[in-house]
C-alpha cells in the first residue's frame, strides 16, 4: 500500500474504530491474565496510571495540548462524565474477568455496543435505518449467544 493511499485510509473512521477493536480484544487477554494475582480494583488503578502517562506523553509530544481554561464549561463537564463512566465501567470489566471467562465477559461487554445506538436515537437525536437495526439485533443475540 503507497504512503498516500495508507494516509488515505488513515483518515476513515472505520480504520481506527478497527483497530480499536483490536486493542480491545488486547485488552481482554491482558487483563484477564493481570488480574490473576491482583485485586481488580488495583488493576484497573495500575491500567488507568499507564493510560494516563502514555496519552500525556502523546499529547504533549505530538503539540496537541491546549490550555485548560480555553476549554468550555459544557465541553469540561461531559467529558468529565465521560471518565467517570469509562472509570465505572472498566472497575465492572475489571471484576468482570476476575471472575469469569474472557470469551464470555468481553462479549456482554460488548452489548455496549447495543445500547451507544439505543441512547443515541433516544438522547443525541440519532437515526438508524432498518438494516442498521437488524445489525444492532444481532450484535446483541451474537453478544448474548457467546456469553451463555
């Protein structure tokens, strides 16, 4: 693949929402073999420490940082909510694979997936066509199927 046809797909968000995916399923292995012979809760600490340096690092490396005070009150507020529920919700997956398999815990994780498009028509004002809820159906019959 040439240098301009990788910047290319570089620039769709299917290129980074799939190697989200794979990070994702990364994650699952990694915890669940970290959280072995730790707390839950002080794994996720350790996970949220090394998160916290490597995205600083990024973003004062790559001049990405921007004063706090030029950042808007409303924009503050929800992504302060959004760290509390990303803190609340890998604690839960966190516990999750304590105590269970990752080949059934990652996938109800995943059910997520399910209810970002149920909260996105019901408060964002979002549309999904037909065909885009027979997907969001089978994610969650596939989630469900893997997990039980």
């Amino acid at each position: 693949m040439s240098g301009g046809a990788l910047q290319s797909w570089q620039a769709h968000w299917q290129f980074w929402a799939l190697l989200s995916a794979v990070f994702a399923a990364l994650t699952a292995i990694f915890a669940k073999v970290g959280v072995e012979a730790v707390n839950a809760d002080l794994a996720t600490l350790i996970r949220t420490c090394v998160i916290l340096v490597t995205l600083a690092l990024i973003v004062v490396m790559s001049g990405q940082w921007q004063a706090p005070g030029s950042i808007s009150g409303r924009t503050w507020l929800f992504l302060v909510l959004s760290g509390l529920a990303t803190g609340a919700s890998w604690l839960c997956y966190f516990r999750a694979l304590k105590a269970g398999q990752a080949a059934q815990v990652a996938p109800v994780d995943k059910l997520s997936v399910v209810l970002v498009a149920i909260f996105g028509v019901v408060f964002l004002g979002e549309t999904l066509s037909a065909r885009g809820w027979i997907g969001v159906t089978l994610v969650g019959a596939g989630a469900v199927l893997l997990a039980w």
